[in-house]
C-alpha cells in the first residue's frame, strides 16, 4: 500500500466534511492533514468540486512545498497552510473556509469578543483577527504572507488555547491535532460567530466575560486538572 494512502484518506474524509456541514459551498474552502514522522501533508487539489474528489485525488507535499504524490494541482492556499506547519507546533490539520458568520466577522476586520460561557468553554479569550494585509505583502508570495500574517498575530498568545484565527477581508482558517479536529473547529468557529452576532444585536453594550469566568470554563475542560468529559476513565 501507498505510505500516503492514509494520510489522503484522513485528509478525504475532512474535505468531504465541510459541504456537509454548511461551511462551504461550490469549490470553496480546503483541508489538509500532516503527518509529522513522514514530514508531509495532504491537502484537497484546486477547484475540484467535492463531490468529484477521491481519496487518491488528495495532493500530497513536503515541506519544501515540493509534491511527492498526486496528480493534481494542489489548493491555491497551500502555501498558507504549509507555513502554519512550519511555524506552529504539533498542528495534524489545518481547515480554512469561507463560512457566512465567521466570513462576516473577518471581513469586518474585528475580533470575536468572549462575551459567554459557550465561547470560553472552547477558546481561551478573544477570536483574533489578523491586520489587513499590505500591498507589498500582496504583490509578494500572497499565500505565504497570509500564513505570516497568521502567525504573527499570535505572538502574545497560544495557537493551542485559540486554534482559530480569522483574516482580516479574507477569512477563517483553524487548527488541531488532526484534520478532523480542524473540521470540528471550523464548525465551533463558525456558531461561535453567529452567537456573538446575535447577542451584538440583542445588546450592542454587551460587555465582555469578565476573567474568572473565562478562566473557569476554558480550564475545567482543558486545564491540568480538567473534569469536563470521562476522561480515560472507564465506562460502566
């Protein structure tokens, strides 16, 4: 068997995820997988409807951006995707869409304030939003500058307690330990989005949550001394 043929397919089944689940339509949107012993990713090939892919339709590269499998032209935002595994540690899945709420918060250049529990069970703080990219950065390596715009947006904080970021007139892209935690991301991201919306045009003074609560929620689920969830604990 192809040493990549389970990578293409982890990659597959997350691409084909993302339709499903409302976050992108037509070619719109990517998915890639990484496997760090072989020090390559799979990622969805360029403008092919989803309906039409295959496993084997998954191109795979290394991390010089050079391919090693795959007949197909790779996602235009490849490049982005392989700085974010260069420059961010322990990432198995990168997932950019264009869903509507998210899309709307990145293309009004702000950030998703933490106004509730429902946020700060999942990431710690604020959704970040990147600065709006330059014109020099345009007219460069544009994909690559996007993943530098990224990175550099998370020099304060950790990609492992905000796995979401949205780009600024762009949208946005997640992150986890494997493509499908990517997609599960992408899917929180996205009713994260559309909760803060609504309570923005509920109550346009809503402030947001104060700290502790913050602290309380986003540690009692993936702190140290986490209890949300069994755990490894055994079922009866």
């Amino acid at each position: 068997m192809d040493k990549y043929r389970s990578l293409q397919q982890q990659a597959f089944e997350a691409n084909l995820e993302l339709p499903g689940k409302g976050l992108v339509i037509e070619t719109f949107g990517n998915v890639s997988a990484f496997d760090k012993n072989l020090g390559v990713f799979a990622i969805k090939p360029s403008g092919v409807p989803y309906p039409e892919l295959t496993p084997e339709s998954m191109v795979v590269l290394d991390l010089n951006n050079r391919i090693v499998s795959g007949k197909l032209r790779p996602s235009s935002d490849t490049p982005t995707h392989l700085e974010l595994y260069r420059r961010f540690e322990n990432l198995g899945g990168i997932c950019h869409t264009h869903s509507p709420y998210a899309t709307a918060w990145a293309q009004s250049g702000n950030p998703i304030p933490v106004m509730g529990t429902t946020h700060a069970d999942l990431v710690k703080g604020d959704i970040p939003c990147t600065a709006v990219i330059g014109n020099k950065q345009i007219e460069k390596q544009y994909e690559v500058e996007t993943g530098k715009l990224i990175t550099d947006t998370f020099t304060d904080f950790s990609p492992v307690e905000k796995p979401m970021v949205l780009v600024a007139r762009h949208g946005p892209f997640t992150w986890g330990t494997s493509a499908k935690e990517a997609v599960y991301h992408s899917v929180m991201l996205e009713e994260l989005a559309r909760i803060a919306f609504y309570t923005l045009q509920i109550n346009p003074q809503t402030s947001r949550l104060k700290t502790s609560l913050i602290e309380k929620h986003f540690q009692r689920k993936h702190g140290p001394d986490a209890y949300y969830g069994q755990g490894d604990a055994e079922k009866e």
